[in-house]
C-alpha cells in the first residue's frame, strides 16, 4: 500500500518540498559543525589565558605581602642596643602597617619561645604560639600558609557577617638582631577578603562574559574561593582538565591554572578554575540555527502547498512543463516556462509554476547572502576574541600602576638572556633598585603620593637607561633594570646614571626620593636565570645596609 497516490500533483509536490530541504542542510550542519566548533574553541583559549592571568595575579600579591613581613623583620629600627625588642615601638610600627593595609586582621612579633611579646592592637600578647605553623616555620625561613580558620583570634576579633569562620592566609619570616642571632619570628594573619579586592580587578573581562564561573582551589581541590559558592567539583571533571588546554565537560568549557610557588619546599598547591556553561557559549549557534529550521521548514511547506495547487491532468503542455522545470531543478536558471495553453486553467497553472520557480531562485539566492553575512559574522567574532587574547596578554605582563613590564615579563626576558649567556657567551648584567624610606612616603603624604613617586621613578629611571635596556617593575617600590650585552663596570657606571638623576630630579609633593641599587653581572657558571638576581638582590641588601642612596655591586 502506497502512502500518497501516484498522481502527477503529489510527486511534484514532493519534488520542490525535497529540493528546498536539500538546500537547506547543507548550511544548517556547517553551522553546527564548523562554526560551533571554532566558537567554543576560541572561548576555550581566551578561559586559559583569563586562568592564566588570575594565577599570576594571586601569585604577585602573595608574593608583595611576603615581602611587606621580610622587609619588616629585618628593619632593626626597633631594636635597642642590647638586641632586645621594644615592645611599645614595635606595637607603634605593627598599627601602622595593619592601618596602610585593610586586609591585614593581625601582625605580631614572637620570640623564641614562641610567646608573642608585641602585636597590632595587643591582641594575642603573652600567648603561647610555639605550636602554629606559622611560628614553626617561620623560624626556618620565609613562609606564606594555606588557608585556615582562626584559632586563637576567632574569641578576640569581630565575628563575620552571617555567622561564617574567619579565614587567614599566614606570612611569617625570622628575626635576627645585629650580630645575626635569631630572636624570634614576624607574622601577620591576611584575612581572606582580599581575595575579593585582587579578583575585582579582572571584573571587566568577567561581565563582559557575566556567565563565567571563577573558582580557587586548594590542594585538596576544594574550593576556597568563593566562599560558601554552593559547587561540587566532580573529580573526573577535574582529572580530564588537567591533561589540556581546555575541555568540554558536560555542560561546561573550563580551564585549569596552577597559581606559581612562593617556596617550592613549602608549597600551596593552589589551582585556578575558569568555567562558563556551553549552553552560553552556543547561544547564537543555536538562534542561527533554529531561525535556519523554521526558514527552511516555511519555505518548504510554501512550495509544497504551491506545487500542490499548480498540478493539474497530464497533458502534453504539462509534460513540457516538467521537462522545463527539470531544468531548472539542475541548475539552469535561464530556463524559461514559455509554454502555451489552450484552457484559462492550464493557463492559470503555468503562470503558478513559473512564479514557483522565480521564487525558488529568489530563495536560493537569499540563503547565499545569509550565507556570506554569517562567514562575515564569524570572520568578525574571531578577530574579537584575538583582540580580547591581545588584551589578556598584555595585562598579565605589564604593571597597572606604572605602565612598565611586570615580574612575569621579567622572568620570561631573564631566562631568554640566561640561555643565549649559556648558548653564545654574551654576559649580561642586572640592577635591583629600591625607593628608599618608600614606606615614609606613603605614611606622610598617603598612598596617592606614594603612587605618584612610584610613577615618577618609574619614568626617570626609563629615561636614564639605553634604548636596548628594559625595565620592570618586581615589587611594591621595587625596580629592575635588565642589561644586555653588558659587564659589571659599564652596569655601575648605568646604576649610577640612574641613582644620580633621581636624586637631582624634584619629584612632585615629596621633592626627593633616592635610590639603593644593588648590581650583579650573569655568569656561565650560574645554575639558573635567577641566580643574577639573588646576588642584585644581595647587592641591594647591602646598598641599604651601607646607608641607601648607593650602589653596591655582589661580586660573590
């Protein structure tokens, strides 16, 4: 048993209904395939390098908070002279440092014992910290701790909104008095809303896409930030992300950074997770294409219903008729219906199918400029999502404040000098300079002030280095001068160059700012890149340790 009857009417209508579909097909699985695909991979790389930049970001302000507790345990200016601690200067100095920085819940100072003798606000003096990590490991050397709960100072500070544990990250770091001897360790307890203040600087590139999801993961792959986010992370999930660049999991693209190491024996094994739901990513792919279905599906049914009412009796008009629109089902578009009927009907039916198939070719002809304004859209997409690349990039290597290059940019500039040094021989040399008495600054006048000396060095020491030098930016009032091509004795004659014109140069507000330099010339005997700057960075030490507004040169 047929389903239709085999009448004229009924074959022609399937004819034009099936040669609309078959024109439609093709650009509907080219949307599926090609277009969806490169879409979802181009939002996968601009996920990496958002993840990427958010590991950099946490490791950079990690790293300045490190600092801010080293530089304060070795600062002996309260110390007296017999080594012993003053208590009343030293809670004097620990207010002051909490009060430049929000997030900073308590900074204390321990001795040996562990017993803590001076803190911002007394909180926790006379307690017994011998057992922290902090503590212990403080007193081997600089640390940075994992994320926790309050112990001691959950009874003693303000309780959080909504009833929440407060949270810290620890920095702690030895203390040694003028004769070397260690007499106790530095700490401050961060609390974990600044996660919240560094996060917020991304948040252009987050509502620009206000469906993606950032995560912070701990060792353990749990999530420390946000707080209480509500998302369980399957651990296959996590498994798979961490063999790629970035992977469709589900309903999810996602990418997956590690955040870089303060201290490889200390490590905290922090990972960062970008993810956005697929269902966003393919929006416009899917109203493309459901908006292709419905054209496609209408205009079948209209030629159906047309060829339908068009047929009539076999015929000898009709059958050239049929050879007629043969041709013009394979493609010869100057075919034309010149055929003459001898009924008012016949006439009528010709006159049908002709507008059938002018329509046919207007259709044809639509779907071929949809066709070029879609590859225009996509050509148009692809060159935003690399200018969005191009933006993430440069943010990730360039300092906001200063408009110089960052420590990563430093970090990828000194290992390509230190393989060309092991390659070719060619030594190099680098400087770490310091504003001296910066904190002065930013306590007198306020950081506004503090910024724009920041700035102002920044452009005095570019214009006093050569055009093949390159400067970056390493701390909070820490610079470094990178020199290729370059000896010990031509790098001082460059520090001092540098050192001169900021002293001689009036700044805005604070009218002088000097210079500690420390200097250091790459060896082929060094084990790494770093090794130039550990030995700057001891130059720099001594700088300081000689007075500041000098220049030493590490020849160890």
């Amino acid at each position: 048993m047929r389903l239709l009857p085999d009448t004229f009417r009924n074959r022609l209508a399937l004819l034009i209904g099936s040669l609309s579909l078959v024109v439609s097909l093709p650009y509907y699985l080219y949307i599926d395939r090609f277009y969806g695909a490169q879409l979802e991979a181009d939002r996968g790389n601009a996920l990496t390098g958002l993840a990427m930049s958010v590991a950099t970001l946490l490791a950079e302000n990690l790293r300045e908070r490190q600092r801010e507790i080293d530089l304060l345990a070795r600062t002996p200016i309260y110390l007296e002279d017999d080594g012993r601690v003053d208590s009343r200067k030293l809670t004097a100095m620990l207010d002051r440092l909490k009060q430049s920085y929000a997030y900073y819940s308590w900074i204390g100072f321990a001795d040996m014992r562990g017993i803590v003798r001076a803190a911002s606000g007394d909180l926790l003096v006379g307690q017994d910290v011998s057992q922290r990590p902090w503590f212990q490991q403080g007193r081997q050397g600089s640390f940075v701790g994992d994320l926790h709960e309050a112990v001691l100072l959950a009874k003693l500070l303000p309780a959080e909104p909504g009833g929440g544990p407060l949270r810290f990250i620890d920095f702690a770091a030895p203390v040694q008095d003028a004769d070397g001897r260690q007499i106790g360790v530095m700490a401050s307890h961060a609390h974990w809303s600044w996660a919240d203040a560094i996060l917020g600087r991304i948040e252009p590139v987050r509502r620009e896409h206000q469906d993606v999801e950032l995560f912070i993961l701990d060792a353990r792959d749990r999530i420390i930030y946000p707080e209480n986010a509500g998302v369980t992370l399957d651990n296959a999930f996590l498994a798979r992300l961490s063999s790629q660049r970035w992977s469709e999991d589900g309903q999810y693209l996602a990418a997956l950074r590690p955040v870089p190491e303060l201290f490889p024996d200390t490590p905290l094994n922090w990972t960062v997770l970008v993810r956005q739901p697929l269902a966003g990513v393919r929006q416009d792919v899917d109203q493309l294409q459901r908006a292709l279905l419905l054209f496609g599906a209408g205009a079948a049914l209209v030629l159906l219903v047309l060829a339908w009412l068009g047929a009539r009796r076999t015929s000898r008009p009709i059958e050239q008729l049929a050879r007629l629109a043969d041709r013009i089902r394979r493609g010869d578009e100057s075919a034309k219906l010149d055929v003459h009927a001898s009924t008012r009907e016949l006439e009528t039916l010709f006159q049908s199918i002709s507008g059938m198939a002018e329509t046919l070719l207007a259709r044809k002809g639509e779907l071929e400029r949809a066709n070029e304004n879609l590859e225009s859209k996509v050509a148009e997409r692809t060159r935003q999502l690399e200018d969005a690349n191009v933006q993430l990039e440069s943010l990730a290597r360039k300092d906001a404040l200063t408009g110089v290059l960052n420590r990563l940019a430093a970090n990828e500039r000194l290992e390509e000098e230190f393989r060309r040094l092991q390659r070719t021989g060619s030594v190099y040399s680098v400087l770490l300079l310091d504003i001296d008495y910066f904190k002065r600054i930013n306590d007198t006048h306020g950081h506004d002030v503090g910024d724009q000396a920041l700035q102002f060095t920044a452009l005095l020491i570019r214009a006093s280095i050569r055009a093949t030098d390159f400067l970056y930016r390493v701390g909070g009032e820490e610079f470094l001068v990178l020199l290729p091509a370059t000896g010990q004795e031509d790098a001082l004659g460059v520090a001092e160059k540098i050192r001169a014109t900021v002293e001689s140069t009036p700044a805005p507000v604070v009218n002088r700012i000097t210079l500690s330099v420390g200097t250091a010339q790459a060896r082929p005997s060094d084990r790494n890149a770093e090794s130039v700057v550990k030995r700057a960075d001891q130059g720099l030490y001594a700088a300081k340790g000689a007075g500041r507004n000098c220049i030493m040169a590490c020849m160890d």
